[in-house]
C-alpha cells in the first residue's frame, strides 16, 4: 500500500525530476558554486600529490580510534559553519523583515527569504547544529582521548567504530545533498506533528530531515556501545572503576544515555516513516492517530539528548581545571555521583517541552519539581570547579579561558533552565526566543568545550599547540558575539517574540534584532580568528613536549606526542587517581620501559566507508522513492555485512624490535604518519 | 586584549542602557491571570538570586584571585572538604525545596484551566464570556455561542468578566497567546483546550500563534480588545446585524489555507451553533484541509491575494 502523492513518479527516478534541482535561486546556485570549487580544489590536490592512496589507506579505511576521532571532529566543524550560516540567513532574515513596509528580494515579500526557504533554514540549523556538529564532535573527542585515558590500545570494536563514523557522515551528506536536490523539512528540527505529516508537508523535505537522522542515530547508538564496552573492558591493570579520570567517567554516563535514548528515537522516526510511506496513522490527527504520541516519544529521547550533549564538556572542564589550577579535582566522587545523578533525572523531565500543551496542574507540577532537581547536580559541578581553582595557580591559556566562559554561561542557563521549569513562567515564555536564549546558552557550553577540548587535546593528537595569540582573539570574539546576540535574545523574549518568525510583525522588536546582527558579526569575524589560528599553528609547528602543558595529570599525556598508533608502547600499570601527577610526586614520570612485548593490531578495512556510501545511497533512494536503488543498496549493505563476518583477517602483530626502533624515532608513529605494511594474521592466540 | 575584556564586561550594560521597559511586554501585566504569572516570575527570580548570585560572585573572585602571577595560597593537594561538600549538595537542595513549592503553588494559581488566581475576582460573581476559539491554516476564528456571532482575528471581550476559552484547530497545532493578558495554550486538531483570563480596565492587546504552523505562521495575529460591558453589548448588537452568516459549509470553505496579510479581521452571524464541536469530530475523523505543494514551496507567489476570497468586514 503506497500512500498519493503530490507530483509525477516513475519508476526509473522515483519523484526526481529537473525542477528538484534549485537552479533559479542565486543563493543556493553560489552556494553550490563555492562548495563545487572548493570540493575539486581539494580533490585535485589530492590527484596532483598523488595522496589518494595515502587517503584511502591511511584514513578512509582506517580503524584507528584517534583517526576516526580526527574524522569526527572534522565533520562536526564543517557541519558546525553551514549551521552557523544558517543562523547568519535567519538573524539577517529577521533583522530586514521588520513590518509591513519592509523591502523585499529574491521573490520574498519581506526580506530574502520566503517563509518556504526561512523555514527549512531553521529546520537545518537545528538539526545540523544538534545531531551533525555538536554530536559528531563530541562523539570524536571520547573516540580519541578515552582509550587513551584508561590506558587502551584502541576502542572494544575498531571495525564498528569506523561503522559509526561512516554512518553519521552519511546523514551529514544526505542534509548538504537537499541543499542542491529537492527541499529540507520545514517542521523544524524536532519534527513538528501533524505538520510533518503528508497532508501538510507533501515534498521530500521531511524524508530528508527524518532519513537522514535516522542514519547517524545508528551510528551513534553503535558509537555509545564501543565506548561502553571499551571503559568497562578495556583498561589497563590497576584502572580501578575510582581511578578514573572523570571525562572517561561522563563518557560512560553519556554513552548509556546514548545507548538507552536513540533507539526511541530510531523507533518515533520508524513510526513515522510508516505514516509518511504506508499510509498508516501513528501520528495522524484522524482515524484513531495521536500526534501527541510523537512529541512524547520524541522528548523522551530529546530530553536525555541534551544530556547527552552536555555531559561531555563536564568531562572536559573536569579535567582542564586541575591541569591549569595545578591541583586535584574537588571532590572527585561527587563530581562522579553528579553525573550519574544528572543521567538519570534526565530521564524523568521530558514533558517539561509541552507544559503548554493542556497537562494539569498536577502533572505539570511533577514535571517542574523533576526539572528543578536537575540544579542540584549541575550545582554541585560548578562548586567543585570553583573550589578547584581556590588555593589554585591558574594559568589562563586558550583551554582555561574556554572553560570559565563555559561554565559561566552554564550558570547563566541553568538559571534561566530554572526559570521556564516552572510552568508559571512557561505560559509566558514558552515558545519565545527567550527558550530560544536559554538553550542556546547551554549549547554554547558544548561549544565552549568542545572548543576548550580541542584547544587542550590538539597537542596530544597533533604533535604541536594551537598558537595561543590567534586562539584568544578567537575566544574574546566568540564571547563577545555570543554576549552580543544572546543578552537581546532573552530582552527579545520578555518583549514577547515568538520563535520561528520569518517576517517581524512588532516593529518595537527592532532594536534588540539589529544589537543581534552586530553579534554575529562578532561570530564572523571569531570564524576568521578561528581559521587565521588553524593556519599560522599549522605554519609555525612549534612541538610540544609528552606533558604538553606541563602540568598534565592523567594517563593521555604519558605516552609520546604525537601518540603513535600503539597508543602506549607498554601497556601501563596504573597506581593512582591522576596516574601521571602520582608518578611526577613520586618521580616516576620520565622512566621510560625497556623491554617491549608484541602487539597484536587490527588491519585496516574497506567494509565501513562502502556500508557509509551504500547507506546514503539507500537513504537517498528512500527520501526520492527510488524503489530500485533504495532495495539495491540495502541489500548490498547486507552483503557487505555477511562477507566481512567471513573475513577471517585477524590483524598483525607489530613486534618488540619494530616497537623499540619506532620508541627511538617517535616522529614516524604519529596520527598522521603511516602504519607499516603487514600480511594479516590468520589466526591469533591471544591479545 | 584588556580593552576587549573590559568591553566584553561592559556590552551588556550598554545594551540595558539602551532600551527601556516599555517594551518588554511582560514587565507590564494586566488582569489577575497576567499579574500573578508575573509575581511568580519575581518571586522565583528572587529565591534564585540567593544561590546565583554568590556563585557568580565566586566565579568571578576565584580565578582572579588565585592567578598565578598573584602568588596567593596555594595548596597543591587540597581536593576534599566534607564541609563544602555537604554545603554544595545542601545549599542546592534546599533551594531547590523552596523553588518546587512556589512552582507547585503557581501553577495552580495560572492554570488556565481554572486559574486561582481568579477566586473572588469581580468577574467570578457574574456567569462567565464564552468564547470558542478555532484556528485553522492561518487565521483565527472567534465563535461566541452565547451572543450568537464570530469574528475572524478580532477577540473583543467585556471589562470586569471572566472569559472562558475552548481552543482547538481543523489542521495542525498553534499556540494561543495574549502576552499581557492571558496564559499561553496549544491549540490542537481533534483535541479541546482551555484558557481564562479577566481584565478589569478596558485596553487593546496584541495577540499570536506562539506554535509553527507553516507557511503562513508569521502572520497570524489577531487583537485583543478590551471594552466595556455596555461597549461589548452595542458590538455583538451591530456584529448580530450583519448579513454574512456562518454555516458550518461556509466555514469549511474560509478554513482552507489562507495567509491572511495584515490580519484583516471579519464579521458574521449567526454561526453554525454546533461548530466547535463538529471542527474537532470532524479532525478525529481523519478530515483535512492539506497545504498545496504550492504554497508550502512558495508562498510568495500567494502574496498579497488569499487562496480564497477573504470575507466581507461588517
């Protein structure tokens, strides 16, 4: 049973046609132009280098966990500016629109863009900026630094990990791809019901947004497995579960939010699909459907998300705050119990998005106590920052400086969080951009770590610092920006503006919108600092030292930098909490090992980036109705599968000469550097 | 570097420094639903502010404090204080205590089922306005079944009553919302939702859809006019007059998607006296009024002219 359809079909091209490709609007035709130009400077250098087998071997089928790290991160930051584009459309959008007098271009009445372009733009960002920058980049940072930090030679599953990767970057690719061919959803970035149904959304915008979800939550969910299993299988002799740092700590919370939440969603968007495809009604309004049902489901993953998203800079402020106040973490097993506590209320808080939507009082009230819980924890975690930089040596480099902004902008929204979980404030500000303030309040605290992360870990994986000049202009910039287009976005909300405006109908609102604009100037202008940082760091390649900050206290900054891809070329003995700070009291932190034993390492493998490209292919084959090669591709997918379990490669084995010669030349065994080529193994004894 | 941090410090300031409160909508409540939401606003803001505010203070003295340059105390090992650990676990829960009570009692308070907040007002003596309120792509419809009248974006309720709300849509959900006056509630297809509010002095109020509903959302507004009893009575007289009536059929017709530019309001008689009733059974049976491809993919070739034509003002 195929449901009608608007529009012609057949068989060869599903509902593709030429007049899917938006050829008549100058913007997207610039944006594809620029992004065309960029992608074959790119692929030429490649060809003209001669590095495409380098890529190929060293990277697209590679299984190490700080490369597929290094891949995540690039992704999120790619995905991260085309969000932030799309931010810079709307406030542009918002600032011209102002009133009925407003001019217009590019067939907008008012401003540049007609409800139909502004609509999927703010749809994208939020997708984007949550499930394709935020996610990927965090999920890169716990790839890279957790096996590291419990002293593992790489994630539990390599091959699954390359999976996850190559999935989540397949979503990616289907988001850019309806940015050229067809349309993105207009039911924003949480699939608003019954908009998103087929009566009120009859293109392919929504197949795109919800395929192309559906994809990397596999990935993800796959992602939240690996690191399950590698923090409670994989750590070195004497990594007590209370020996742990505690970003491998927030990991291990976030990853079963992960593991336990996306399924729902992979579940809601199922149902969804059904509706949309087979004509049923899970979510209609008619015919015995409830919408309602969705929005419940989706805010029971939705709420944990954000938990998901926020757990990890936690982790990274917690370990960046004793390496730069040269001290311990205050009160360690709180931070630990605070995490797990915050994990697991975050369960029990999700109608906290709907109290609008006609609960009563009383439930109302339970989920408004729920939500208000959530401050303890999060109010312990400050503290414990606070008091560990009291009777502290702070030193503010660029990843200090990112983490006290982080945390207080994590005051800030957690105060304004507190404010619209009580549902008499709600009514008045639910649906406003003053929501719109406080949880972007709160993302910026991932970005701030994320940003504190990669500042902090760049030497690690890199072998040289991020220059620290280009890096705090880049931080004053998109602080500032961030002060610039936040603080009118809450005066906004109190004036009353609704979210999602693509026309301003309050000509008082004005004001605050164009002190918004200058904002994200300000953000423009952190993008050049940002890259201006990248290149000159990249130019000069001052080296850093094992401890590259000196006063480094866990497992990560005891083996080389750059960390060879053995990671630690002895697996090492643990004896304490912050391992190298014990061994530096102890004068233990420069003995270097003398005897090297084997190790086995896994081979490289294809599998992984073919599933990612045939899952794109079944994903694009789905979103046009291209029957044919939606069925290809997934069969193909299974194959794929079934042939690799038939693979009898069991890795290699990099022996104690080859270990000790690389040791004495560390230069060789850097994340970018080459592995050595080996005839796998056909059968292993042991690890 | 130094003036960029004092400039990042003071950009607030001068942003406060800019704009008065005029503007801010819901510094300046009106009616007792609107007056109490804004007294739980300040009320909960203040318990906040007892925990926030010293925090803020700590983030502020401590990194400064104990730069390195500074040469304060340092105590290399110190990690655990059983004191400041049960301070920062006990100070945040009994805030928290105080915060879950107010939010418990405020809710009951502005419940727009049945706000306390109304007990004994002026209006509770008197039988309540009704007003049902159907939205549809993209316009607001207003059915008085008492007064025997509807308007299309254009609420007008007497002084010194209490108006009774029943919300609900033929397509998909909308947010109803009277910033200064009445709480925010969805309206949804199938489905039947309440508001109340009371206004004792008369006055005109801007009103939305807080909720997406697509292509034509940024203009979906209607006002909120406040007038007196007598005012009110003269109103529906000269609305009751008007020729165009209000059949369940005709309705059907005007609730096909509309961008209603500028929110030009309309007037009828005699609406069908079952409406609301048959708008959510017929949602419940599965009837719709699908967006065309057209004006979801371009609504600006729709401009300025409706899909159908807008009904005469009285």
């Amino acid at each position: 049973m195929q449901v009608d359809l608007q529009g012609p079909w057949s068989p060869l091209f599903g509902r593709l046609t030429l007049d899917a490709i938006p050829y008549d609007n100058p913007i997207i035709v610039g944006t594809f132009l620029g992004a065309a130009t960029i992608g074959l400077i790119v692929v030429a250098a490649v060809l003209y280098y001669k590095k495409l087998p380098y890529l190929w071997r060293e990277w697209l089928t590679t299984v190490d966990h700080k490369k597929i790290g290094v891949m995540y991160i690039i992704l999120g930051l790619v995905m991260l500016f085309r969000g932030f584009v799309d931010g810079l459309m709307m406030r542009t959008q918002q600032v011209i629109a102002v009133g009925p007098d407003s001019p217009g271009v590019l067939g907008a009445q008012h401003g540049f863009l007609p409800p139909f372009h502004f609509d999927q733009v703010y749809s994208a960002h939020g997708t984007i900026m949550l499930i394709f920058a935020a996610t990927p980049i965090l999920a890169g940072l716990g790839n890279i630094i957790v096996p590291l930090q419990i002293g593992a030679r790489d994630m539990a599953y390599p091959y699954l990990n390359a999976v996850s990767l190559w999935l989540t970057t397949a979503g990616a690719a289907l988001i850019m791809l309806s940015l050229f061919v067809g349309q993105f959803s207009n039911a924003a970035w949480v699939g608003l019901m019954p908009l998103a149904e087929l009566p009120y959304n009859p293109g392919v915008g929504v197949d795109y947004w919800m395929w192309a979800i559906q994809l990397s939550s596999l990935g993800t969910t796959f992602n939240a497995i690996n690191i399950i299993a590698t923090i409670v299988k994989m750590r070195a002799p004497g990594m007590t579960w209370f020996r742990l740092p505690v970003f491998t700590w927030v990991n291990l919370s976030t990853s079963i939010i992960g593991l336990t939440a996306f399924p729902v969603l992979g579940v809601a968007l199922s149902l969804l699909t059904a509706d949309r495809y087979l004509g049923t009604d899970f979510f209609t309004v008619g015919h015995g459907g409830n919408f309602m049902l969705y929005i419940d489901l989706f805010w029971i993953w939705g709420h944990p998300e954000v938990y998901f998203l926020i757990l990890p800079p936690f982790g990274v402020f917690s370990e960046i705050v004793p390496t730069f106040s040269e001290k311990p973490l205050f009160g360690y097993l709180t931070m630990v119990a605070a995490s797990f506590a915050i994990a697991g209320i975050g369960w029990s808080v999700w109608a906290h998005h709907f109290f609008t939507m006609g609960m009563g009082p009383d439930l109302n009230g339970y989920f408004s106590s729920a939500t208000m819980l959530v401050g303890i924890p999060t109010g312990v975690k400050i503290f414990n920052w606070l008091f560990t930089m009291y009777r502290g040596r702070i030193t503010f480099t660029t990843p200090m400086l990112w983490a006290v902004a982080g945390i207080f902008l994590l005051l800030f929204g957690g105060f304004t969080g507190m404010m619209l979980s009580a549902p008499a404030i709600n009514y008045t500000v639910h649906d406003s951009v003053f929501v719109i303030a406080h949880f972007h309040c709160m993302v910026l605290v991932v970005a701030t770590g994320a940003f504190a992360a990669v500042a902090y870990w760049w030497p690690k994986v890199f072998g040289f610092k991020l220059d620290e000049h280009n890096g705090k202009l880049f931080f004053w910039t998109f602080v500032l920006g961030s002060v610039v287009v936040f603080v009118p976005m809450f005066g906004l909300g109190l004036e009353g503006e609704t979210r999602r405006l693509d026309y301003i109908f309050n000509p008082q609102w004005r004001p605050l919108l164009i002190a918004e604009e200058v904002g994200i100037v300000l953000y423009c202008i952190s993008i050049f600092y940002f890259l201006k940082m990248i290149y000159v760091s990249l130019r000069d390649r001052v080296p850093a030292g094992d401890d590259a900050w000196g006063t480094g206290r866990t497992l990560e900054w005891m083996t080389h930098t750059p960390v060879p891809f053995y990671n630690f070329a002895v697996t090492p003995q643990i004896n304490a909490l912050d391992e190298l700070a014990w061994r530096r009291e102890n004068g233990l932190d420069k003995v270097k090992p003398e005897t090297f034993v084997p190790i086995h390492m896994p081979s490289n493998t294809a599998v992984p980036v073919i599933i990612g490209v045939l899952a794109m292919a079944f994903g694009f084959g789905m979103i046009w109705r291209i029957w044919w090669m939606a069925g290809a591709a997934l069969l193909a997918i299974i194959v794929a599968v079934i042939a690799r379990s038939f693979d009898k490669n069991q890795g290699y084995i990099l022996t104690a000469e080859e270990i000790a010669k690389l040791e004495s030349k560390t230069e060789l065994a850097s994340v970018i550097a080459e592995q050595p080529k080996r005839a796998p193994l056909d059968h292993v004894e042991a690890h | 570097m130094r003036f960029l941090r004092h400039f990042a410090l003071c950009a607030p300031l001068l942003l406060l420094a800019g704009c008065s409160t005029v503007n801010f909508a819901l510094f300046h409540p009106v009616g007792r639903v609107a007056e109490a939401e804004y007294h739980y606003t300040l009320l909960l803001v203040g318990v906040m502010m007892i925990i926030i505010l010293p925090t803020f203070l700590l983030m502020v003295i401590f990194p400064l404090r104990y730069r390195k340059s500074r040469n304060a105390t340092y105590a290399p090992n110190w990690s655990h204080s059983t004191i400041i650990e049960i301070l920062a676990w006990g100070v945040p829960v009994a805030i928290t205590a105080v915060l879950i009570h107010y939010s418990f009692v405020g809710v009951y308070a502005v419940n727009p089922y049945s706000p306390d907040a109304l007990d004994g007002s002026p209006g509770s003596a008197l039988p309540p306005i009704k007003v049902d309120v159907v939205t549809t792509d993209w316009q607001w419809f207003f059915i008085y079944p008492d007064q025997h009248i509807a308007t299309i974006d254009d609420l007008v309720v007497p002084a010194g009553r209490r108006v009774v709300l029943r919300l609900t849509s033929t397509s998909v959900m909308n947010g109803f919302y009277i910033p200064r006056v009445a709480p925010m509630i969805d309206a949804m297809p199938g489905m039947r939702t309440e508001d109340s509010f009371e206004v004792d002095q008369p006055g005109t109020f801007e009103g939305f859809s807080t909720d997406f509903s697509g292509a034509g959302f940024s203009w979906m507004q209607f006002s909120t006019r406040v007038v007196s009893q007598a005012d009110f009575d003269a109103w529906a007289k000269t609305v009751q007059a008007n020729p165009n009536t209000l059949p369940y059929a005709t309705f059907t017709q005007l609730a096909h998607p509309t961008v209603n530019f500028g929110a030009k309001p309309a007037y009828f008689s005699a609406p069908d006296p079952e409406l609301f009733d048959k708008v959510v059974r017929d949602a419940m049976n599965g009837v719709a009024y699908p967006v065309p491809d057209s004006l979801t993919e371009s609504v600006s070739s729709n401009e300025g002219k409706a899909l159908v034509p807008a009904p005469a003002s009285p």
